[in-house]
C-alpha cells in the first residue's frame, strides 16, 4: 500500500474509532443517566403512592376519631339508641365512603351496621382489630385480609367484588389458584369511652380495596397528570394482593383493567418472599416498565400484597436511541469530511517522501554524494530533506573516517591480545614464588609460640598470600583459552557431585538443601569438569548470599526451544538479592559485592566463559531480599 493510502487509511480509521468509542460510551453513559433518572423517578412516585396509601388509611382514623370524640354518640350506644346510631353513621359512612361501619357494644357484639342496618347482634371478636381494642383498650388501623365468608356476612356485594378470577399470566409463578378466596381491606378500630371512663364499646370501619381504583386512579392524575406516551399511560400504578391485582390502571391489550393478572416472578420472589423494594426494569402484563413494587403488610407484619407505580421504559429507551443515532450520523458525516481532507494532505506529503526514498535507495548502493532539492519548503517534510542532505554529507565523512577506524581497532585489539596474553605469563609467573612464600609461612606458624605477636603476623602474611594466590589462579583460568574436552555426560550425576562439594558450608549455614531433578533428563555432549566448576561456583555464591540461612534450591529440565532440543539447570537461593542496576554488571571480571577477602570476582565471569564456549545461554533473575535464581541453559 502507498503511503498516501496508509495517511488516508489512517486518518479515517481514527476517526472511525474516536467517533465509534464516543458513540458507544457516550450512549451507555447515556442510558445509564436516563435509566437512574427513570430509577429515581420511580421511587419518587412510589413514595407518593405510599403517601395517599396512607392519608386514606389516616382520613378513615380521623373519621372513626372525630364519631367517637361525640359524648351524644357514646351516650347512644350506651342505651342501644338505634335511631340517633343510625343516623349518625350513615352520614359517616356516606362522607368517608367506607364499605364497612359498625358499632359494637363493649363485649364485641354488633349494636348497627350502616351498610346493613338488618344485621346485628353477632360477635366480632374474632375480628383482629376488634379483639386488639378489646384486650389493649387502644384504637388500631391497617390492613388485612378477610376470608370471602366473612365479607359475605357483611355483604353479598363485598364478596363478589372480592372475588377476583385470577388470569393466566406467563410471566408468574405458576398456581392452581383460579380466584381470590378473600378480600384486601383498610380496616380501622376505635374505643367508645362512657363518663366513668368505661369502655362503652367499639366503632369499626373499612375500606375493600377489590377493585376499588380510587387510590391508583389518584396516583396516576396527580403524580403522572394523566401523560401519555404512543397512545397509552406514560404512568400506572397497582395495588396488589399477594401477587394478584386487585385495583390497577394498567391495562390489558383488549383496554379494560389489568386485574386479575399477576406479577412476574422476579419480582414475586424479591418482594413478596424476600419482602425488599424492587426499583428496576419489569414486565409489566403487556410492556416493559421502569417499576418500584413494595410490600404491604398486615397488622401482624405479614407480607399480605404490594404496592406498585411505574413508567413505560420504551419512553427512556427511545430517547437513548435517539441520542445514539445522532452520534452515529455525525461519526459518518466527520468520516466523510475526513476522506477530502486526508487525500489532499497525503498528497502534498507523498510526493517529496517519494524523492526521498528515491535519494535513500541510491545511499544504501553506496552512492553518498546523492542530494535532494529543498525547493522553499519550510515544514516538517522540508526539514527533513535538508537533514538528509545533510545526513548524506554525514554519511560520507563517516564513511572515510571509519575506514581508518575499522583499521585502527584492528590493531588495538591485536595489542589487547598481546595484553592479556603478557597478563597470563607474568600471573603464571608471580603463582611459583607466592606458592613458596605460603608454604614457608606455614611452616613458621608451626613454630610460632601460641598467642605471640609473631604468630599473629604470620597469620597475617598466609592471609594476604592466600588472597594474592586466589587472584592469581582466578586471573589464569579467566586468560586461558582453553577448549572444553566434550564427551556425553549426565548432567544430574555432575549437579549431585557439585552438591556434595558444598554440603558442608551450607550445612554450616543452617541452609536447607532442595534438589528437583529430573529423571528423563538426555545425556549432553559437554565436558563435565568445566560444567561441574560452574555448578559450583553458581552454589557457593547462592550460600554466601545467605549468611543467616535459607534455601538452595537445584532444579533441571529438559526442553524445546525452536524445535531444538536443549537442558538446563537452575541455582536458587532466599539471600539477599541483586540490584537492578548491577545485573548487567554482574559478569564483568573482578566485580563483586562480597566483602574484601572474600572473592576475586571471576567466578561468575568464568563461569560465563565455560558456557558460552559450549554454545549456551546463562540468565539471573533477582529481587531485593528475596533471592536470586540463576539459569543456565546448554544444547543437547
């Protein structure tokens, strides 16, 4: 591809991306606003549903409070006064538009019914508000449950609205269940106190929530002001017992009220058996909502139904869709732009990148005097041309000069050889006297009277001597240039004999020992004494690096690399570890960082030497305080 393609190609694919990467998390960011906006809204209105839950439930209290606070009121009960009982509570029960109101005596036996005048004298004590007032002496309200049985004593009308035939709902937990077998009621109870202070009797009222819309109709004009959305309610709410709905404004596909249908499983086993508020995208009968369902509970805390408001989710989602589109359509348009642009802008940098290369291509056949024109450009492309004439007149001083430096090196390394092999002599030269020196020496310790200042300088001398004489041999096997004896050797029985050798001194150390060879290791053309130095200079170093005990560990492998196969063997210790700046330097002869006396320092660089000549590989890997591996791996 030209290079005015791969600008062109470039430049629209960062746009592509950049435009792309904004779009998608622009739209996420997006739908994740909106839909915690919609999460929120939700349980802003759930919250205002709860409200009008409870002002009706409070407005039946105050009803009830205000009747039983008439001393006339009290006074009729008291004498069984019908007509003044009857009067009074029908007006009651007109204004608060309750289904039930009726009055007891003090043993819980039913003096009127407002809703049904011709039925008195049975018991309420069953009735759990009822026998609370009874045993507490206290007036109570909620809600409850109330088998259809009982609403039918009350009223044929109560239970059949009751009644509920339950719809099959896909969505739900399954149920042979086909109708409701009771009734949701806002029930109140309040004590009738006579001038003695005697409780005179009970006032009792309540509310069937079975299709009554009053309370979701409320919320869906007050909180959602009727909005629509595609030509249905933007917002809905429910009221429902256990998982039925018994009092809704959702509706079904054919129009009417959803009630009878069921709630989803989700939310059925979030709600209704974990008892949590769910605030969150659900299925509602026909369409996906924004919903928030919480539990209603009995005067017993039962969990008994739940109450419900959402928003259709089609609105929030659109206005994502929307949003995304519009970052779709303005990436393309940007790409559009991109294309005239870049076109233009490669053409004017392809055109002198080609002389350039045309110029570059004459330099590698080796002709430097080749130039470039610069014409009057002054950008980037400009300047790069004049560097390159300016590289070409670089290139053919360079040329010149290293010629005579090619030849210059030549003979400095040929002095350098010279060196080391002068270097060699005279270290072989300076081991015979040093050898005399150290054996005479300890012959006058012999001699030396025990704890004499004699004795602690010659201790001194075979010290120094002993030390001149390990730097000595440390110098003559590094300048040898000696070729391993190769034959086929076992690289385990080499690494056992290595550990032998320095058992003692790690034992000394308190060191552990950990050896993991492996058995199927093949046998490798090596010569054994160089291979097993190495090994042992690689230990002792690991058990120097430990003076206060730890590990070693030996390990060996065999492998391939590039289809060829190699072994390796690795020395592990838990010292103190290598700095990263002197890894590199690690090699180098002479470099130690063991206290004075306690090294020459090339070990490691024979060591090195010994492997390299077998065609191998040698790596450290180190960390401060935690220890050091060393790995050296050789051809098989």
């Amino acid at each position: 591809m030209t290079l005015r393609g791969r600008i062109v190609i470039s430049l629209i694919a960062v746009v592509a991306i950049s435009g792309g990467v904004s779009a998608v998390i622009g739209g996420y960011l997006l739908h994740w606003h909106l839909s915690r906006e919609a999460r929120n809204r939700v349980r802003q209105e759930l919250n205002a549903a709860g409200e009008f839950y409870q002002q009706r439930l409070a407005a039946m209290e105050n009803a009830l409070f205000y009747t039983c606070l008439g001393e006339r009121f009290t006074q009729a009960v008291t004498g069984k006064d019908i007509n003044y009982i009857s009067v009074r509570l029908n007006k009651v029960r007109q204004s608060g538009n309750f289904d039930i109101l009726c009055v007891t005596d003090n043993a819980g036996r039913v003096i009127y019914r407002a809703h049904q005048s011709g039925l008195f004298g049975d018991s309420l004590n069953e009735d759990p508000l009822v026998n609370f007032v009874l045993n507490h002496k206290e007036a109570l309200s909620g809600t409850i449950l109330i088998p259809l049985g009982d609403l039918e004593k009350e009223s044929p009308s109560l239970a059949e609205r009751a009644g509920i035939k339950i719809l099959p709902s896909p969505r739900a937990v399954p149920s042979d269940i086909t109708q409701l077998e009771a009734g949701m009621m806002l029930c109140s109870a309040a004590p009738l106190w006579d001038s003695q202070g005697h409780l005179a009797g009970i006032l009792r009222a309540g509310i069937l929530l079975n299709q009554n819309f009053d309370i979701v109709d409320q919320v869906q004009n007050t909180v959602f002001h009727g909005e629509q959305y595609k030509g249905k309610q933007l917002g809905t709410a429910t009221i429902f017992q256990n998982d039925v709905r018994i009092s809704t404004n959702v509706l079904n596909d054919d129009g009417a009220r959803a009630q009878g249908s069921r709630v989803s499983r989700e939310v059925y086993d979030y709600v209704l058996q974990q008892g949590k508020t769910w605030v969150n995208r659900a299925w509602v009968v026909n369409d996906w909502y924004i919903a928030a369902y919480t539990p209603i509970r009995d005067i017993d805390n039962n969990i008994i139904g739940m109450l419900y408001v959402g928003v259709l989710a089609g609105k929030f989602r659109e206005a994502a869709l929307n949003t995304f589109t519009l970052f779709g359509v303005l990436t393309f348009v940007g790409l559009l732009v991109t294309v005239v642009v870049s076109w233009k802008l490669a053409d004017s940098i392809s055109h002198p990148v080609t002389n350039l290369v045309t110029a570059s291509s004459a330099i590698a056949q080796g002709d430097f005097s080749h130039t470039i024109d610069t014409g009057r450009s002054a950008d980037e492309i400009g300047s790069l041309t004049r560097s390159f004439n300016s590289m070409a007149r670089s290139l053919r001083e360079r040329d010149e000069k290293l010629k005579e430096l090619t030849h210059l090196q030549l003979s400095r390394s040929e002095h350098l050889a010279s060196i080391g092999r002068l270097a060699a002599g005279v270290a072989h030269e300076i081991n015979n006297p040093l050898t005399g020196v150290l054996t005479f020496a300890h012959m006058l310790l012999k001699n030396a009277p025990e704890h004499s200042q004699e004795r602690k300088d010659i201790e001194t001398i075979i010290a120094a001597t002993t030390r001149c004489k390990e730097i000595v041999q440390g110098l003559l096997n590094f300048s040898r240039q000696n070729e391993p004896r190769k034959n086929v050797s076992d690289l385990n029985h080499l690494l056992d004999q290595a550990l032998n050798l320095v058992r003692n001194p790690a034992g000394m150390n308190r060191i552990r020992v950990v050896k993991e060879l492996d058995p199927d290791l093949p046998g490798i053309l090596l010569d054994p004494n160089q291979i097993q130095e190495v090994a042992v200079n690689l230990m002792v170093n690991a058990i120097d690096a430990m003076p206060d005990g730890g590990e070693l560990a030996v390990h060996s492998r065999a492998f391939e690399d590039k289809g060829m196969p190699w072994a390796e063997f690795k020395i592990s210790d838990t010292g103190c570890g290598i700095p990263a700046e002197n890894i590199e330097r690690i090699f180098d002869p002479f470099y130690t960082t063991k206290q004075e006396g306690k090294g020459t320092g090339l070990g490691l660089a024979v060591s090195y030497g010994i492997v390299a000549k077998h065609g191998g590989r040698v790596s450290i890997e180190s960390q401060i305080d935690q220890g050091t591996t060393v790995t050296v791996q050789l051809p098989v």
